[in-house]
C-alpha cells in the first residue's frame, strides 16, 4: 500500500509540464476537444498520475509510436472520445472563434 501512496504522491506533486497526458494529447492533436470538459479532463490527469505503466508510457512516446498507447492506457476510452470529438466536430468548434 506505501508503495501505491508514494507513487501516487510522487505523480501528483511532479511539475505538471511532464505529465504523459499532455504528449499524448499534443501529439493527437486533440488539447483543444479535451479543454472542452475541465471535469472529464481532471479524471484524465487523476488516472494519468496514478498509472503503474508511465515508463512503457515514456518509452513509447519518446519512440513516436503514439499509435500503441491506448494498448495499455488508463485513459484509452477517453482518448477515443476525444478522437471522435475531434473527427466529428465541426471545425470551428475545435478552433474557436476567428
């Protein structure tokens, strides 16, 4: 259980900037969807920290295979979600007013 708390702790202090999760969502492009909805992007970040895969998760990023990442993610369905939001949204809702 230490080990659990520690890591955790470990995650949720660590600068913000080195969060996995906002490589992933710059690199698919999707910041902008996942802004939409601060609460749904807050569990995101929450299960982001808690991930006991965050070097799989590093190599992998650092490897550009982004492609392989929701093999494994906590945040897979979420991802997919922003995906869609992102393919389906008309293009002024993504970019924001002119």
């Amino acid at each position: 259980m230490f080990s659990f708390v520690h890591r955790a702790w470990r995650r949720a202090v660590r600068d913000a900037a080195e969060l996995e999760l906002w490589e992933v969502l710059k690199r698919r492009g999707t910041r902008r969807a996942a802004s939409e909805n601060p609460r749904a992007l807050a569990f995101a970040v929450e299960r982001c920290t808690e991930c006991r895969s965050i070097a799989e998760c590093r190599r992998i990023l650092a490897a550009g295979h982004d492609q392989k990442i929701p093999a494994f993610c906590p945040n897979a369905m979420y991802l997919k979600h922003l995906d869609a939001m992102q393919h389906h949204a008309p293009k002024r809702d993504l970019l924001g007013a002119d």
